[in-house]
C-alpha cells in the first residue's frame, strides 16, 4: 500500500514537472534591440564596422528603438544569414512612446541558432536598413 501511494506521488510530481517545462519552453522570448545610436547602411551594402547587436536564441518578439528621427508606421523586419537569405521575418507598426519611436514584431520563426547575422529593417517603399546581429 505505501508503495502504491509512493509510486503515485512520484508519477503525479513528474507530470506536474513535464507540464511546467513544456510550458516555459513555449513562452514567447522577447528581446529589446537598442537602435537609436546607431548609423545605417542601406540595401544591401555591408553593415558598417558596430559592434553587433546582441539577443539570445529562441528569441521570436524584438522590441525596437528605431534611430532617432524615425517616423512611425507600418514597418518590415527581418533576419537573413550574411549571404542574404531571409530567416525570419515579420512586420509591425512603430508608435511614438516617451519620446523614443519603438516597434514591436512578432518573427515568423525564432532564432534558435547562435550566430552572426543581419538584422534588416524597412518602411515599405524605403530599402532594407541593415545591422549587425550575433544571436547567442
């Protein structure tokens, strides 16, 4: 009898366990990319020599400080590998908020691979500004 209550206990904490791991591991991992002092290279010319950006992997929500005097609206997003092939991308709509022009997008797929790439970011029908990304 006390092994059959024991033996429950153990299968009850280990689901419970499984149950909250699988749902960490399904939380939406939010990164907030800090681009207000940075310049910008357009098209696809190289990304000046900045230091690169930084998000850790998984990541699938960015948060983004446009440069200073950038205007709100509709913009697109999107990471490609140095070679310029798109990896992940989204859109979204940049508000004004205290002063700093932020856009928020959701990525289309996370980043889960840690490496070096280019974050690129446009208002439609402006070319793709690019940055330096190192996902980690």
């Amino acid at each position: 009898m006390i092994f059959a209550v024991a033996a429950s206990v153990l299968i009850v904490v280990g689901l419970a366990t499984w149950v909250m791991l699988r749902r960490n591991n399904q939380q939406v991992a939010r990164a907030v990319v800090d681009l207000r002092d940075r310049s910008m290279a357009r098209g696809t010319e190289t990304p000046p020599p900045e230091p690169p950006l930084e998000v850790q992997r998984n990541v699938s929500d960015l948060e983004i400080y446009l440069p200073l005097g950038s205007s709100t609206g509709p913009y697109d997003v999107r990471v490609t590998s140095v070679r310029n092939e798109a990896l992940s991308s989204g859109s979204g709509d940049a508000k004004l908020e205290e002063g700093l022009t932020v856009l928020r997008v959701e990525l289309g797929e996370r980043l889960a691979t840690p490496g070096t790439y280019i974050l690129q970011i446009r208002k439609a029908p402006s070319e793709w500004v690019s940055f330096p990304l190192q996902v980690r």
